[in-house]
C-alpha cells in the first residue's frame, strides 16, 4: 500500500501525497514556506530514487533536500 505521511526536517515540515495508490511513482510535496504552501513534485527515475520535477515550483531553500526527500519517500511511502 502506498501511504500519505509527513516528516520534518530542518524546521519545515514536508506532506508527502502520492499520485498513486499500487506503487511508488509520483508524489506531490507541500511545505510552508514563507507563510505560503508551496507544492511540487517528486517522481521516481530509472535508478529507482526520486527527483524533484518541477525544481522551479519548489522553493529555492529545499532543493539541496532532493536526496534526503527522496530517502523519506523509499522509507515511509509503501507499506509492505
């Protein structure tokens, strides 16, 4: 089963949702940022970890946290 979860991390909580629900592919990311929630996407690439898409629509400040995003969503995205 693919899960909907929330981590925290460097003071801004990140709400993963996935796109779909039989296997992990395709998630939108929310996170609070400057007041506003921002949303962008994470998709899974041929090497089996997950990218940010849309890098425009994520805020600057987070892009550095493609990897350890990527490492939530391979941990705490599929119920096995």
């Amino acid at each position: 089963m693919i899960n909907k979860f929330k981590i925290e991390f460097e003071g801004a909580e990140f709400e993963f949702l996935p796109m779909n629900s039989v296997r992990l592919q395709l998630f939108q990311v929310y996170v609070f940022h400057e007041g506003k929630k921002q949303r962008f996407h994470m998709q899974v690439n041929g090497n089996g970890t997950f990218y940010i898409t849309d890098k425009q629509a994520c805020p600057e400040i987070y892009l550095s946290l493609e990897n350890t995003l990527s490492d939530a969503i391979l941990k705490l995205g599929e119920t096995k």
